[in-house]
C-alpha cells in the first residue's frame, strides 16, 4: 500500500480534473484506446445488467459503448469533477440520456445492491483509499454483479519518475498501487473470484515539455500529498529534459503506461445469519 505522502490529494485531484474537462477529449488518446480495450471485455461476459454504473465517467466517452451493449439497463455516470460531468450529459445523440452524478467514489449516494455492473476505466488511481472504494462498490453491487475496470500501475510514468530522480528528491510523479495489492484490496472487500492482468502501452513524444503539458491538459499531473510546492525552476526543468534524452530512441521519447486490468464479483455481505426456531433451541 501507499505511503501517505504518495496518497493523491483529492481536493487537488477534483479540481485538477474540473480544469482539464474542457480539454480533456483532445488529449486523452490513451484513456480512449485503454476504454475501448475494456469495452472489449465485456463481450467475454454473458451479462444483461438492469442498472450499470461508470464509476469516475469524466466526459463520458465510455457511456455509448455501455448504452449500446445493454440498449435496456439504466446507466449511471458518476464523477467528482462537475466539469466533466457537464460534459458527460451532453456527450453524443444517445437515444436515452445517463443519469448523471456528482459525488465521490469512497462515499457513494447510493442504496445497497442497486448495480449489476460497475464498470470504471482509469479512475481508481486517483482515489485516496483504495480499499474504501472497494467497500462502497462492493455494498452497491448486486450479489453476482461485475466490477470491471482499469487503474494504473507502479511502472507508469517511470521514464518520468527516474528523471525527476537525477534532479531531487522530491516525488514529482503520482504513485500507483501495485496489481497484487489491488487484487488484494478486492479480497478484503468480499469480491469473489477476482481476475487481474497488466498491459503495457508506451507513447511517444517529441521532447518532455510535449509529454509535461499532455499529462497537465489531461488532469494527470503530480497531485501525491508530498509533492513540491511552489513553481519547477526553470533550472530543474532543463535538468529534467537533460535527464529524460538518456531514453530517447529512434529520435522520439517514450512515456511508458503498465495497464492494471482488473474484475470480480460481487458477493452477499449481510452479516445477517437465518437460522430455524430448532437451530435456535440447540444452541
Ligand atoms: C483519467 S479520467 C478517466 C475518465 C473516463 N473514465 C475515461 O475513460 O475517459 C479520471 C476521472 O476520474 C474522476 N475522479 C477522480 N477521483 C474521483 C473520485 N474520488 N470519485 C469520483 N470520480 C473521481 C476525475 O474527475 C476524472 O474525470
């Protein structure tokens, strides 16, 4: 698990996030081609969900691949940014309009068991508590029902994080969990049989201040609570792209992104236990 200072700060996570939705669609080509992949995925699985939720929807670009599979489930599109959820609503000429919601994924408006699948793509790493947010998505699940999703793992970013290294000691890239730790957060929770696999995507960029300003237009830049504070130096900027040159090859810098992918089930978690008048005489 995360240290406390590489935990995201969630205010400055949310309003990160509220400042990038204008822009967001431009930029996140990877945040697209990873949606896709996971929409792919959910052709494997024999589901008719009544009610779906898109858990962290940012603008929505994943609501038509959910709408379009499952013409006749409610779909929900939460997020914490108003911004993207704005965005979100008035995404597309869909035949029917999600029902949008503000809130945040660790304290969920919803009543228990009222989804059949929560799907959620690169959302979780911007979560303060992991297992939280597990809890929440387990109680509103229907027993049986999927959580499906993506997040991203520790070796994202690392060109980025290795050439920060040579220039201080200060955490300049958002930290990600492990794929064994996310699996076994969704342990903890009472998922069943959770499935985990990791991809690996690299994307190229001509030079670093091109990747800097992508990850900054995509609300994606360092919000880990030990982050430096104040403005890069421009001689800590130069050291930086300094650094960075050690990974160029064939004339371009690669940014290199580990996918987590991850599913699971969603269980009966009452405490209740039945049990018969005679049960109740024995004991
Ligand atoms: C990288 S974007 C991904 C958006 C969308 N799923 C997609 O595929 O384009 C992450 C989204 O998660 C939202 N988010 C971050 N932390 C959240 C939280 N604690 N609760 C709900 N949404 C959150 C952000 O506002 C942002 O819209």
């Amino acid at each position: 698990m995360q240290a406390a200072d590489q935990r995201p700060d969630k205010a400055l996570a949310r309003r990160s996030f509220e400042h990038a939705a204008a822009g967001y669609d431009e930029v996140a080509v990877l945040q697209q081609e990873v949606a896709q992949r996971l929409l792919q995925r959910l052709d494997l699985m024999k589901l008719q969900p009544r009610r779906v939720l898109d858990l962290g929807c940012g603008t929505g670009q994943c609501i038509p691949g959910l709408m379009s599979r499952y013409r006749a489930a409610d779909v929900v599109a939460l997020d914490i940014a108003m911004p993207m959820l704005s965005r979100a609503r008035r995404r597309g000429r869909w035949l029917r309009k999600p029902r949008c919601v503000c809130a945040d994924a660790e304290r969920l408006p919803f009543a228990d068991a009222c989804f059949d699948l929560v799907f959620s793509n690169l959302m979780l790493q911007w979560c303060t508590d992991l297992e939280r947010v597990f809890a929440e998505l387990q109680r509103v699940l229907h027993p049986g029902g999927l959580l499906l999703f993506t997040s991203f793992g520790p070796d994202t970013l690392g060109e980025l994080r290795d050439s920060w290294a040579q220039v201080d000691g200060y955490n300049h890239v958002n930290a990600f969990e492990d794929m064994h730790d996310v699996g076994d957060a969704l342990l903890k929770a009472r998922f069943a049989a959770p499935v985990m696999d990791v991809e690996r995507i690299t994307v190229t960029y001509p030079d670093v201040w091109r990747l800097m300003r992508e990850l900054k237009h995509i609300g994606a830049h360092n919000v880990t609570a030990g982050r430096p504070r104040g403005l890069t130096g421009k001689r800590h900027m130069q050291g930086l792209v300094q650094a960075y040159e050690r990974f160029r090859r064939d004339g371009v810098l690669p940014a290199s992104y580990e996918i987590v992918n991850g599913h699971a089930w969603g269980t009966e978690t009452s405490d209740t236990v039945s049990l018969s008048i005679d049960q109740l005489r024995r004991v």
